[in-house]
C-alpha cells in the first residue's frame, strides 16, 4: 500500500509533537558510528570483487582543443596492463552532478586542463597508474580564456531583477555603500574520494560508488552507458563526505561501467586527491558588487547585488549567488544582476550550500560596511529591515524566525560587549566581534520508503544516501517515534537502487523530504493498527511495542499474530511551496584575535543560532551547523584556489595547499536552535539544516576582524598579507 501526498497545504496538525515514544529530536547516537569507528561501514571503493581490475583516469595536459592521437603500445606492453579506454561515452557528463544533462562531447575534445580523457585498466592499481603515465598523447590545441575577468560575460535576462530607481536611492541616501567584494574557486574536497567500483552480469550492471543522489543518478548512468534505468543498479551505503561533489554521477563510475563490460571483470576507478581537485566540479569564483542605500534610521531604501560567476561554456550551472538577496531584507529600490563568464576552467557546480554560501556571506559583510557607516549596531540594522511579507512578490514568510535568531544569539554571545575597532589590544592581539544573518531557501524533492512492520520490529527500505549527516538515524527515530518502538528495534537499510526512489541527500532537502516518506508510510501502518484497535489514528497511542486505546492495551506482536504490515510513503512537494517564502533562518556571532605583527587571525569562539523547523536528532543537526560554521572559517581565512594564469589548472591540489580548517583552527563553537515548527514543508514541519551553518558564517569573521583592527578584507580569503596592512 502506498500512502502519497503532495503538500499543497500548510499542516499545522503538530501530530508528531503528540507520539508517545518520545525519541524524536533526541540527541541519539548514530546507528552506523560503531561501524564507522571500527573500519567496518565500507565506502565504495573497498568492496573487493574477484577478479577486480584497477583503472586510473588520464587527464588532459591542455586547457582547449582535441585529443589527435593516443599512442598506447607503450602503456599496453608494461605488465599487468589490460587495456586503455578511450570511449566518447566517458565524460558524457561533466564532472558536474545534477546540472550536468544531456550529450556532450569527448573525450576527444578536451575543454578543461585535467578533463579526463582516457582510462588504463590494469590487475593493479599501482600498474595502472605507471601506465597511465606511458600514453603519448598528441593535441591539437586552441587558445582559450581562463580569466573570468578577460572576458565579455553573458547576461541571462531570467537572472536580472530590477524594481524602483536604485541609482536614485543612493544618491538620496542618508548613508550608503558601494563595494566590491571577491571570492575565490572553492572546492567540496569531502574526506571519501570519489570511487566506482562496476560489475556487470549479463546485462545488468552494479556500481558501487560514492554518490549522493540515486535516483537521479542511476538515470544519468544509464543515459551515459546508453542502457535503460532497469539495467543499472547502484550501491553507496556508506559514503565520506559529498558537499555537493558527489551529487551527480562523474567520469569514474561512466569509465568503471564500460572497462568492466569491456574486459568482462569487475573495475574500480578510484580518484587520488589531486585528481578530485582537477575532476570533480568546483564553487565558481565570484565578484559581487553590493550597493546600499538607507536613510538616517537605518532604515534601507535601495538594495544592489551584482555577481559575476564563471562556467565552461556548455554547462548550464550558475552559481546562484544572490539566491537569498531577495527575500532577506526590505528596500523600495533594487537591483539583481548576474553574469556568467564562459571560461576553461574545471567545469564549476554545486558545493556547500550554492549562492548564499558566497552570497549571504558578502552580502552580510557589505552591511556591516553599512552598519558602520551609519554608526547602527549591526545587530540592530537587520532589525529595522526585517521585512513582514517577502519583498517583491507580497507572500507571506511560511516562517521568518530571522530576528528572534539575532537577538537571542545577540544576547547570549555577549554582543553588549562589542567595542569601537582597535580598542580591545591584549598583548599582541587586536580581539572584534563581528556577526552575520544566515539564510537558506528551503526545498522538498520527491521521496519514497518502504516500511514494514514485523513481531520484531520495522524495518525502512529507502534508496536514500546517508553521507554522514545522519540519515540513518534520523530515519530511525521517525519510525520508532510514528510505531511506538524503541529506536533499537528499528533497522535502516539506504543506499540501493533496488529500494524506493528517495530524493538523496543534497540541498539540506535530505533529512525532511526523506523523512516525510518514512513518516507517510508509518501513518499508513498506524491506521491498520488503530483499526484493529477499533480507534482512529488519532486516538491510538503507540508506546514501547504496546497499542492503547483508553483502557484497552495491547502488545504489537498480539495484534500482529505473525502478519507483516508493509507501507510504502510517498511525498510530493505542492502548491505550499508556491504560497509563502519558505527559508531557514539563523545568526552568527564570531569572536576573533588579529595579531598587530603579523596580520594572523585567530577565531577565538563562534556561535550560530538556528530556526530551520523540526530539529529531528539534536546531536546529528549540531554537528551539521558545526561542520558548515567551521567551513566558514575557511571560506574568511583559508580556503581557495589558484588557478595557473595561462592554463585554468588547480595548482593547489592537496589539503596542504587547499587548507581546510582543522582543530587547531576551529575554537569554542556554540549552536542554538530555536524551537520552530514550519507546517508549509510538510506534516513533520522539519526543514533542511545541513547548508544553512555555512551561510553567512564567514561574513561574521571577516566583520569581527574589522572590529578587531579596523581592517575591511574584501578579497578573500583573509591571509595575513590582506589583513596585514
Ligand atoms: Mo549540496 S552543494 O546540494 O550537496
């Protein structure tokens, strides 16, 4: 039985607030840590079929033009060599995920320094790799542009927004800003490298793989290999880490699939981390030109945003930088304007929370300029321009817990005890505070799981992916909390194609649209007991493997006498999302050290306060607002890449060059959810969290380090040689 809804209306019921087992929300531990911890979760690549042959990618040595000639004798005469795969089908689809649709050429052509061109296959890893180093390859090559700045940029016109005269409102302004700020090329680098491991009996194909979305990508799959959807059968239980990367299928499970069908064993293709740097798709660069206008109040009165992004020129992904531009703030007068420039660097897509992760960020830090420049708290210039209704369209917010986040974060940061710039000197140290909103769209994607319920326990059969942010569990306590069980009698089975189609795991629509389906199938479940219980649904109690109904209780397994319940949930987003704005909502507060010597910045302590609806497992959504503020110390301090000048390629292509934060960059971090409820997203009221700690988060350490110094960065990342001066 499958129980479908699609959410066309707001469900304010608050039925899950009324379950008896009360597990839901709980900080429980992750179902699979154990396994984690001991080496016993295995990622894709350390399955170990019979008979598996190795394959190593090779990447173009040339930013644009054709591949003319591949001499492979060489390659094929070392030992343990198979064959060497040259096969168009290989980079049908970019390094680039879910935006990557439709043919594209190769791999004889090459548009990117580091496109994967060939695959050796060889009985051993370290074989394949010798060889792949013994191709001659001989180009034809183009000159082509690199730098997004040397180029005439494409201005789609469905990008641009405008409303009211902005140039007007700045000249009228009491106070206003005009800044310009740049981002550099940021990558997701997930700890699990991407791998593929492909097996083909008869002509079905298994690929074991690091991915984040199944459904979608067994689709892709099949489309690059020219098989039908039947005919693929995907496998990632376990996966490292995606932050976007793993979104989409990529060149090694394609390259895997053909060298496996071709060589009649079975093939892995696993990416070194220099090769993750070249392959897998990157956060486009950006400058962002933001413009405000207020008056003496404070009050806005024109808002600009302006991006220039960069792509290759056939990918249709654009980093949606001013995303959240529109509905965060009120203002009479504005404009939104984006630019693509097509240029050959590595094909850019989806990393950690694309557009407001860059967008919220400098945005937030432009304020602070604002907030400066007109002598107001900054806390209290977001205050005066909250709007009541979503600006331009006159929707009502689902929810906009906005300012309740600044000021409770406000309040229990100590923010009261900010001062002027250079005013706090502790030996070397300049210390600041700074701070910054957060914002993140929200989204429901269509989801299924299956269900069932036995004298043992239930069980849920979902093709949705935990990449470590806590599926699993959270699964787990949605259908313990709807069956009255205790978590420990529910198993969690994610990640194969062979369950029903969820929506994966990718922007923080995961955990509620995946759950939702799961919640659907347990409502089907409760309606069959409570009519044995002669009840409704409303008035049955499930607690502890026991139905009650007033006076009358009774064991699951009596009522079951030996009959298994399976249900299958079915969610569809509806019109819900089209009636109010719908975003999650928070506030970070930065505290920071800035040496007078040497320009080093040190977070010294951050909090971030959170409203994004139903918090389903209060310890796996901390650690997701934990992970995202702490990548936003790498967005202000670290993270970003340099492209050679003359090539587009990634010249820091390891965690040495690319420094992520670590420990000893990561200091006391706080997180505060506020309760929240958003019926708009559906019966649980639960919205995404795992983006949403890195938006803006950077914002609020740059804007410390002024207040620390008086030093503004407007090219990040903030290095000492830029905060220095
Ligand atoms: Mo996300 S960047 O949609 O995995």
């Amino acid at each position: 039985m499958t129980r479908h809804r699609k959410i066309d209306h707001p469900d304010n019921d608050n039925r899950l607030d009324s379950m008896a087992q009360g597990v839901l929300g709980k900080p429980v531990d992750r179902l699979e840590g154990p396994l984690k911890v001991s080496g016993l979760a295995t990622y894709a690549s350390e399955a170990r079929p019979s008979g598996m042959a190795h394959g190593v990618l090779v990447r173009a040595t040339i930013t644009k033009g054709r591949v003319v000639g591949i001499d492979r004798q060489a390659a094929l005469a070392l030992p343990g060599v198979m064959t060497v795969i040259t096969d168009p089908r290989m980079v049908r689809y970019p390094a680039q995920g879910m935006a990557g649709k439709g043919p594209k050429a190769g791999p004889d052509v090459v548009d990117y320094h580091g496109q994967p061109i060939a695959l050796v296959v060889a009985e051993g890893f370290e074989q394949a790799r010798h060889a792949a180093k013994a191709l001659r390859i001989t180009y034809e090559e183009e000159p082509a542009p690199t730098d997004p700045d040397t180029v005439t940029p494409e201005v789609p016109d469905a990008k641009q927004k405008a409303q009211g005269d902005l140039d007007a409102a700045i000249r009228d302004a009491a106070f206003s800003v005009d800044c310009t700020y740049t981002t550099p090329t940021l990558m997701a680098v997930a700890m699990e490298p991407h791998a593929a491991i492909a097996e083909w009996d008869g002509d079905r194909v298994t690929v074991r793989a690091a991915l984040q979305m199944l459904a979608s990508d067994r689709k892709q799959l099949a489309d690059a290999l020219g098989v039908g959807p039947e005919q693929v059968r995907l496998l990632a239980p376990y996966v490292g880490g995606g932050f976007g990367s793993k979104l989409g299928i990529a060149p090694e499970a394609v390259a895997a699939a053909i060298a496996a069908k071709e060589l009649g064993v079975p093939v892995s293709v696993a990416l070194t981390r220099m090769q993750e740097f070249d392959i897998t798709h990157r956060r486009s660069e950006s400058r962002q030109r933001v413009l405000l206008a207020a008056g003496a109040d404070g009050v806005l009165t024109g808002i600009g945003h302006e991006a220039l992004v960069s792509n290759l020129p056939d990918s249709p992904f654009s980093e949606p930088v001013t995303q959240a531009t529109p509905f965060t703030y009120q203002a009479a007068h504005r404009r939104i304007a984006h630019r693509i420039a097509r240029v050959h660097r590595s094909c850019a897509g989806s990393v950690r929370a694309p557009g407001e992760a860059i967008g919220v960020t400098v945005f937030e830090a432009a304020l602070d300029e604002l907030a400066e420049a007109a002598g107001i708290d900054p806390v209290e210039l977001r205050l005066r321009n909250i709007p009541d209704r979503e600006p331009g369209t006159g929707r009502p917010y689902s929810v906009n817990r906005l300012g309740d986040c600044l000021r409770e974060g406000a309040h229990r940061f100590g923010w009261n005890q900010r001062r002027a710039p250079k005013e706090r000197l502790e030996g070397e140290w300049f210390i600041g505070m700074g701070m910054a909103a957060a914002v993140r769209v929200n989204m429901l994607i269509e989801s299924r799981a299956r269900v069932t319920l036995t004298e043992d326990g239930a069980k849920v059969e979902t093709d949705m992916t935990d990449i470590g942010t806590g599926t699993y569990t959270i699964l787990r306590q949605i259908a313990a909390e709807m069956l009255g069980l205790p978590v420990d009698l529910v198993e969690v089975h994610l990640g194969d194609t062979d369950f029903p189609p969820a929506a994966g795991s990718g922007g923080s629509f995961g955990a509620a649209s995946s759950g939702t389906s799961v919640y659907l199938a347990c409502e089907d479940i409760r309606a069959r007991i409570a009519e044995r219980m002669g009840c409704t649904d409303a008035e049955l109690r499930l607690q502890d493997g026991r139905a009650s109904f007033r006076n009358d209780t009774r064991e699951l397994r009596e009522l079951l006498a030996g009959e298994v319940l399976v249900a299958e949930g079915h969610v569809e987003p509806g019109d819900a999302e089209k009636q109010a704005r719908q975003a999650t909502w928070g506030a970070h507060f930065a505290e920071v050290a800035v040496s007078r010597h040497t320009g080093e910045v040190r977070v010294r302590r951050m909090l971030g306060v959170f409203a994004c609806g139903r918090i389903l497992n209060e310890k796996t959504a901390r650690s997701q607002c934990l992970g995202g503020m702490t990548f936003g110390i790498g967005m202000a301090l670290t993270e970003g890449v340099e492209h050679d000048p003359r090539t587009g390629h990634i010249v820091n292509r390891d965690l040495a060059g690319y420094h992520l934060p670590s420990h000893a960059d990561v200091p006391e971090q706080d997180v505060v959810f506020l309760p929240d409820r958003d019926g708009f997203a559906g019966p649980m009221q639960a919205k995404g969290i795992g983006e949403l700690g890195i938006c803006g988060a950077g914002g609020a350490v740059l804007n410390a380090i002024y207040n620390a110094c008086g030093v503004r960065v407007r090219d990040l990342p903030a290095t000492p040689d830029k905060v220095m001066p």
